[in-house]
C-alpha cells in the first residue's frame, strides 16, 4: 500500500471512529426501562369525595381503564364495562374507571350513563397511568391485574366485548 493511500485509509478509520464516538456522546443509547408488572398502590378521590385506596379491592380481579368524557373510543367502551361489572362483579371482578376530565363533566356522564362501577379521578391521574405502563399517556387505557396484583395485560384503545372475555374470565 503507499503510503498516501495508508495515510487516507487510517484517517478514514479515524474519522469513522470519532463520528462515532461524537455521536454515541450526544446521543447514548436509550436504556428501557422493565415495566411494572406489579399494581402500583395509589389512592384517588372518588366522586363524592371519599378518598379509595387501590388495595380496598385486593384479592379481587382488577380492570382499571383511564378515560374521559370527550374521548369518543372511551365513551364507546364504558357500557361494555358496565355490563361486565353486572354479570361478574358477583364473582370477584372489579372495574375501575380513572378520569381524565373535569370534574364536572364526569359525575354528569356518570349520572346519565349509569356507571355502576368506581371512578376516581384526582391531580396524579396521568402518573398513575403511566406507572401501569401506559407509556404514551394515550386513552383509553386499560390494563388488568390479576388476584395477586400482577398486571397481566395492557391495552391501549377501546375494547371489544370478545376482547374483555378473553382477558379476564379466564382470570375469574
């Protein structure tokens, strides 16, 4: 090789490792974090003011869903949830429902849709969401924790009655 050549070849070499090294700097690799695989204990305000604690409903099937009032694939969802907490409820399963909304909005939608099920809703909603794995802060999101608190499932987007089935009667 001449020695040009050999000169050019090894300042490429350099210019390649140092590009890299430049990069790897400004940009270090990601580290991903293992997601919660247990239920994070969290306590919200219900909607008459009463402070509930996740662990009120240990031992029981959880299906825990973030919505609001004006997130049309959340509004689709909501009955699906009240006719399972009336055909399961008896059995062990408990829905929650976490709101991301105003206050006021909720407890009217509530009252006209007939939730017979527990919404809570307070300033950390998003935290808690997020510590359930809802990486995105997308809605809804519901994620399903078995009867020994290990969150067994996640699912962004609305639900299908199948979907539901499938996830927690097996649970049951």
């Amino acid at each position: 090789m001449k020695p040009a050549h050999f000169v050019l070849f090894v300042g490429l070499i350099m210019t390649s490792v140092a590009s890299v090294a430049g990069y790897l700097w400004f940009n270090p690799p990601q580290r991903t974090e293992k997601q919660v695989t247990y239920r994070p204990d969290f306590s919200l305000i219900d909607l008459n003011g009463k402070v509930r604690n996740v662990s009120e409903w240990d031992n029981k099937i959880l299906v825990v869903n973030f919505w609001a009032t004006w997130c049309p694939p959340c509004i689709k969802e909501i009955p699906l949830f009240v006719e399972i907490q009336h055909d399961y409820g008896e059995i062990g399963l408990q829905i929650i429902g976490i709101a991301v909304d105003e206050h006021e909005a909720v407890q009217k939608f509530v009252k006209e849709n007939h939730i017979n099920y527990p919404i809570l809703e307070g300033n950390d909603v998003i935290n808690i969401s997020k510590m359930f794995g809802n990486r995105l802060g997308a809605l809804p999101f519901t994620a399903v924790v078995d009867r020994n608190g290990n969150i067994v499932e996640r699912h962004v987007g609305d639900l299908n009655l199948r979907e539901v089935k499938e996830k927690i009667l097996a649970l049951l």
